[in-house]
C-alpha cells in the first residue's frame, strides 16, 4: 500500500491498537476513519486529531454493520483500505458449562463475524479502487494459545486462516491483504493492569515498528514485529510445546498473582 493519501477505515479505532495505528496513519497524510460501538470515545479520539473521522458501527449486529457499510459507502467512496481491528478478550472457565458461553459466543460475534461482516459489505467499493488493501489483525496468540482465553485465541486463529484464503482469492484483483499479529502489547484490552504491564510490549514501540514493515510488506503479508517472532514460528523450529508449557504456566501464575491483589509479580517466560 502506499504510505500516504489513502481513505483507511479502522474497526476499534477509538483505543489501544486501532488507535494508535489511527493517529499514525493520520500522522502520514491519510483521511482516517475511525468506527466503534462507544461514540465518547471515538469522539475524544477525534478531537485530538484535527481531521480525522468516525463512524459509529457495533460489528456485533449485522443489520448495524450493513447499515454502517451503506454509510461509509455513501460518504467516503474514495475508501481504499480497511483495516479489522475490533475484538474484545475475556477470560473464561470451561468447567463452568454453560456459565461462561456468552462470553465465546460474544467473542466469536465481534473478533471473528464482525471481520467477515466489514469485509463483505465493503468489497465491492475496494474493487472498485485501482488499488486497495484490506488488513486484518489477529495474534501471537493465534499460534501458541494460552488457557484463560480460549474463545479469543480461536478467533485469532481463524482470522489468520481466513486472512490466508482470502489473500489468495483475491490474488489476480487489485486488493492485497495484509495480517498484522500483534505481541502482548501495552493496551487496556483485558483491562487497566494490561497498559501498565512492564512485561507487555509498549504501545508506542509496535506502532512504530508495525508502520516501519507496512512500508516494505512481506510476500507472504504478514506483518510481524521482532517481539511476535519466537510464537509465530515456535511449532516450526521444534518449540512449541515448551513455549506452551511456558506461557501457560506463567499464565496461571499471572491468574494466581492478581486474584491475591497482585502482591508477587509472576516471572515472564524467555521470547
């Protein structure tokens, strides 16, 4: 994609990921787009970014969506990249039964239906474009799952299947596809405790160093920053299952350390 004077479109824009990406591309010269649920904060978003954009959308409801596609569709038919970033992340307890169901099938609803849902409504304006591009964004987590988040980690593992039929189907059209995978970062995703973790990655330092990459995209479209590496490949160099004993062992300690008020900082695996 070309660095600047795009028309972007990004799902979740309003906070963490979505908006830092948001304000970098605007940052770089493109008309940005930003859609949620919460107008508050899409609204303080926008405030601070003289320029940009937003739409309200909840990808959860699909007559919302067309709705919102119809929208878009009518006052930004220039929009040549969309970028699907809304997602939510909740532990669950599978021994709970039925207790904890809501929670997969909401997760299901947003990270996986809501991406198929922006993508189909608005394809026909992105082939309509000499050249567009469409991202996803899925996860470290989509190839080394950790427990308390089974419902989240299988979407990401979708999305990153999904992404891989779709960029092949659409290999002869002028759209590319890009999957960005984020490590843990410094969000609020699951939670205030999340931004200020010293073991997550700092906001700031992906940003930047997923910016650097969409520059010069891999053949392959998957955007990985350094710190995602060792997960991405770790069943291909023979490591899987110590990084998933690892990682979930140090889970389980983080579930441990915040259920007693945080006391004891759990020791965060090797990358």
């Amino acid at each position: 994609m070309n660095p600047t004077g795009n028309t972007i479109l990004i799902t979740g824009g309003g906070t963490g990921i979505g908006r830092g990406l948001a304000e970098a591309f605007h940052r770089d010269g493109n008309q940005v787009v930003i859609a949620g649920r919460r107008r508050s904060v899409l609204e303080e978003t926008v405030r601070a970014n003289r320029g940009m954009r937003y739409l309200t959308v909840d990808v959860e409801n699909l007559d919302d969506t067309k709705r919102f596609g119809a929208e878009v569709k009518a006052r930004f038919p220039a929009l040549n990249v969309i970028i699907n970033n809304a997602g939510i992340m909740k532990s669950e307890n599978l021994k709970s039964g039925v207790e904890d169901l809501a929670i997969a099938e909401q997760t299901v609803a947003i990270n996986l239906l809501g991406t198929f849902r922006i993508t189909a409504i608005l394809m026909p304006l992105l082939l309509a474009q000499p050249k567009a591009t469409i991202m996803t964004v899925s996860s470290g987590l989509a190839f080394v799952p950790i427990h308390p988040n089974p419902a989240y980690c299988a979407t990401k593992a979708a999305i990153h299947s999904w992404t891989q039929s779709l960029r092949y189907q659409l290999r002869d059209t002028p759209v590319e596809v890009l999957e960005i995978a984020p490590p843990y970062a410094q969000t609020e995703l699951m939670g205030r405790h999340q931004a200020e973790d010293p073991n997550a990655m700092p906001l700031a330092d992906f940003i930047s160093e997923t910016m650097a990459l969409l520059k010069n995209p891999p053949p392959n479209g998957e955007i990985l920053v350094q710190r995602v590496l060792s997960r991405r490949f770790a069943e291909r160099d023979g490591k899987y299952d110590e990084f998933y004993k690892q990682w979930n062992d140090y889970a389980a300690k983080r579930e441990v350390e915040r259920a007693a008020g945080g006391r004891e900082a759990a020791r965060k695996p090797a990358a």
